[in-house]
C-alpha cells in the first residue's frame, strides 16, 4: 500500500543514494527537493577532464547490475535507454613484486580451491542477500526464519562470522599470494582483513556470479542518467544549497531559508549528520557513541596522464604490497599512510579509448589511506606521498613510468572531507571489525527524529554502489510503512 503520496520530502545530498531516494519518493507521489553543496550533484560519481584525458573519481568497478534494474523497473523506465553496461573480462589483474601473478576469470574461479570457496560463498550469499542486504535490521527477524533458508546453514562453519576474513583466507588457499587476495575484499569496505568477519567473502562470490562492468562513457554516465529522469519526473534538484540543520519539521539552509517538509533523506556521512546538523537533545550523545567505533579508511588517490599503452595492464589492476599485515598495522594503529601500499590502476581507456588522448592512457591510481585530516597535513604530504607511489609502481612493476608522465594530479583524504561532508576522509563510515560493526550499521531510519532517514554507505546495509542503492530502497520502504 503506497501512503506517500501526497508528502512533501527534501533530500539532503544529492549523492548516488540521495538520487535513488528522491526519485523512488517522486515515484511514490511525494513532492521531492534535492538540496545538494555541491556546484554539481552525483556525490562521489564525479569525473576529472583535462588535456584529452578523463578519470572517474569514485567508484571504477560496477557489480550486482541487477540492482540498478530493480531500480529502472520501479521507476518505469528502461536502463538501455540511459545507460550502457560492458562486461569486463579479467575482472582484474593481480601482481606481485616477486613476479606471480594471475587474471581474475572464469578459469580462476574454476580452479578447485576457488570453485570451493564460491560453493561456500554461495550458500551464505542466499542465506545473507534476502535477510541482511535487502532487509533493514527491524525486518531481520521473519525473513532469517524462513524454513528455506535453513539448508544454507551447513556453509556457516567455514565463514564463520566469529573468525576473520584472513583465517578464512588460509582455510580456503594455500598459497601466501591467494591468501592477500581473498583479504583484499575486506578494504571494499575500508576494513582490516584481520578484523572483518570471514562472512565477507561473499563480496568474491558476488563479483563472480555477477560480474564486473564498466559503464560507456565513465560511471559518471549513472549520475547524469538519474538526474535526467530526476528533471523528468518532476523532482527539484538544487546544487550549492548547503544544509546548515535538520530538524524534525524541516531543514534550514546555510542562507537562512527554511524548508519545510514531511519527510527528510540524508545523503551522506550519518555521523556527520548527528555532529552538526540535527537539532535534537540527544544528538551530541548518539555522536559521541557513533564516534567510538574505529572509523573505515579512506584512499588516496592519484590521476596521471601517461604516454604510450603498457600492453602488461588490463582495465582493473592491483600491485600487491609484499607485507599486508604491515599495511594495514600502519595505517590502523599507527594511524599514519602506508610506507609501501598496495596500489590499484583502474585505467578505463582499456575499455574506452576516447577516455585518452590517442597512444596515452589514463591512470587511476588508488592507494588505501588512513581516516585522518586531524594529524595529517595532507596539503603537505600529498606531493611526496603521491611520487612514492609512482616510485614503488616503477621501481617494481612498470619501469620508465616517471619519465611517460605527462599529467600529474592527486586526490586526499582530506578532499573526500571537504567535498563530500567524509568525517576525517573515511570512506565506508565505521570500519567492519567484529559482528556489531559489521552487521549493526547505524540505522536507517533515525531514533530521534522519526521522519529522518539516511542512504549511502555509512548506513545501513554499507558501502558501494549496489548498497547504496539498496540503501535508498530500503529507506523508502521504511518511510512507507511508517507513513
């Protein structure tokens, strides 16, 4: 039963999971406003133009498509008609300074101790997917009940969610290099493998069975496809309109002017949220709780312009580190950049030539980075920080690189702060260490104020595009209920 329609609701941020909301809310009847900071909306699905050559600056990696169609569906329009998906094969390429390597494909996850791991994953996919991904917490209950689901338990003991993703890593591989690789998933979610439930070995399961894919153009294209059924369904969207509070009748913008609505979405960081903009007696006290949890990392992220086509490197990359623990101990409890991180190249003019001018390429380089712009002096540290990485990927894995460098830029994690609202630049919101953490999100809709509900990774069921989206749908579906 629809008991939206007729509402008025505001959405604050207009962000990937801010967008879904809005127009599942216009779809539902509502009368829908997008207040967004920023000069432009689509959150962190933003993109960099310069010299010929264009890079996504958020995500790169599109999986679990049919989330995107759900959404499509819902709102009565044809995904092909927007936007264009193209299937990515390897899904990415690993390697290692000592020279093993190995392309994520079919033929990878059917080898025996893959094709086992997948088996098991599977299981706890079913199992997880209807009862954790696509449930708020206060639904849980019934739908992990259902006899059907109960065959799926006998997958439980080997990704216990009381042992972490790295045992898990040894319980499946044998080898020291396969290991890093399945422990990998747990930074999908800024998190420490030695930390993160082993149940996250779901996210391989899910790459696999649903594939990688680049959206044509860039993943930009997905924000401009929202925002054109966004203009065409009637929803208003304004762009530098900052929120300066959120109350329970409404938000009052940085210039004073007060909107009033029935219904109110937060795009963005929950804990941000509850530190500065909602005016309720006990919102320091719920930010106070929020802030103890260690907080996700964030990611540094360099841009370069390279001349000439390295025929060693595929679409996705990643250049392992030679000692992971090290990593993350550095930037976890040193709190401080990793002296020899492991780098990811996503370079989508593999996949989309126009994305470079013609015989150069366009590296994204992602390297993961401590949540901290309080210590951290990232407007000084970045220069050397963004060479050292250049350096470790020349020095060990693509020699000359420095001197093909025609374009050079980077971005922090104090950028992620100030442009997307990230407290200390952390990514994911609360790091995925322990089951609380990991499956006790801060809730989608908020304890204070009834009408306030949150969408995007920091809430509820996480980070990542397909969650976000799930997020947004979520959401809907609680306000619906409680309308």
């Amino acid at each position: 039963m629809n008991r939206l329609s007729g509402k008025s609701a505001v959405v604050v941020g207009g962000g990937i999971g801010g967008l879904a909301a809005a127009l599942r809310l216009r779809r539902a009847g509502c009368r829908v406003i997008v207040l967004e900071k920023n000069a432009s909306a689509g959150g962190k699905v933003a993109e960099r133009m310069t010299k010929g050559f264009r890079w996504d600056l958020g995500p790169s990696l599109f999986t679990m498509p049919q989330i995107l169609d759900r959404l499509f569906v819902a709102l009565g329009e044809k995904r092909e008609e927007y936007i264009t998906l193209e299937p990515l094969s390897p899904t990415c390429r690993y390697r290692w300074a000592d020279g093993y390597h190995f392309d994520e494909n079919e033929f990878f996850w059917a080898r025996p101790d893959s094709a086992r791991l997948l088996r098991h994953a599977e299981g706890l996919y079913k199992l997880s997917a209807p009862a954790f991904l696509e449930s708020d917490p206060s639904e849980i209950g019934t739908k992990i009940l259902n006899p059907a689901l109960l065959p799926l338990l006998r997958y439980l003991p080997a990704m216990s969610p009381f042992q972490s993703l790295a045992a898990a890593s040894r319980h499946f591989y044998s080898d020291p290099h396969l290991q890093q690789f399945l422990q990998r998933f747990a930074t999908y979610n800024g998190s420490d493998p030695e930390l993160t439930p082993a149940t996250f070995a779901v996210i391989p399961y899910v790459q696999a069975r649903f594939g990688g894919w680049y959206i044509r153009g860039g993943i930009r294209r997905l924000a401009e496809a929202l925002l054109q059924i966004a203009e065409k369904h009637g929803v208003e969207i304004q762009t530098s309109a900052e929120v300066r509070s959120i109350d329970a009748h409404g938000v009052t913008l940085a210039t004073g002017k007060k909107i009033f609505a029935d219904l109110i979405f937060h795009n963005g960081d929950v804990l941000g949220a509850y530190q500065k903009l909602i005016r309720h007696d006990r919102a320091s006290g719920i930010a106070a709780k929020m802030a103890k949890p260690q907080r996700a990392i964030s990611g540094f992220v360099v841009l370069l312009g390279v001349k000439g086509k390295d025929p060693s490197l595929a679409h996705h990359n990643i250049f392992f580190s030679d000692n992971y623990r090290l990593e993350f101990q550095q930037m976890f409890r040193e709190n401080r950049p990793a002296e020899n991180p492991t780098i990811y190249l996503c370079l989508s003019a593999r996949t989309d030539p126009a994305s470079a001018p013609p015989d150069h390429d366009n590296y994204f380089l992602l390297v993961n980075a401590p949540a901290n712009t309080t210590s951290i002096d990232w407007a000084r540290e970045s220069p050397q920080y963004a060479d050292q990485i250049i350096r470790i990927l020349e020095e060990k894995f693509l020699p000359g690189l420095q001197t093909r460098v025609v374009h050079k830029e980077w971005i922090s994690p104090a950028d992620f702060e100030s442009r997307d609202g990230a407290v200390d630049g952390s990514l994911y919101g609360w790091a995925s260490h322990g089951m609380k953490h990991s499956f006790l999100r801060p809730p989608i809709r908020s304890p204070v104020l009834p009408n306030l509900y949150f969408v995007g990774g920091t809430t509820h069921p996480g980070g990542g595009l397909p969650l976000v989206l799930l997020s947004a749908e979520i959401a809907v579906r609680l306000a619906n209920r409680s309308a």
